[in-house]
C-alpha cells in the first residue's frame, strides 16, 4: 500500500480503491480454489461488498451522490 502525507483526499481515495481492486480481485480468484460451499460464498460475498467500497470511495471522488456534495447555503 503506497503512503502518503498528502492532506488532499483524493489521493487517499485513490489508494484505497486500488487496494480494494486488489482484495476483490483476489477473493473472486480463490472461489474457484476452494471446495468447500459455505467457504466459496463467503469469498463471494466478501468481493461483493469489497466492490461496494470500492463504489462508495469512487461516488465520493465524482461527488456523484448526495452525501458527497457540499450543502447548499441558504
């Protein structure tokens, strides 16, 4: 994981969703590795959410969500 002493966000952002690519990419690899049923959904299910994440740093990057966009004056 690449480090930085940047106060800037986005650059934390960015680390982080590739660090998440990273994670799902390789629980999605290991499901066909393992036998067992409950095991395999549990790695499904981990990239999943993983992949969420990864879309929640990604919305707040394009400020694409409500939550991520400053609030209006009044």
């Amino acid at each position: 994981m690449e480090t930085s002493n940047s106060s800037n966000p986005l650059h934390h952002t960015a680390n982080m969703k590739k660090e998440f690519a990273t994670l799902a990419d390789h629980l999605r690899q290991d499901v066909s590795k393992i036998a067992d049923p409950t095991a395999k959904a549990l790695f499904e299910v981990s990239a999943e959410v993983i992949g969420s994440l990864y879309k929640s740093f990604d919305d707040y990057e394009k400020k694409n969500e409500p939550a991520w966009q400053p609030a209006k004056k009044q």
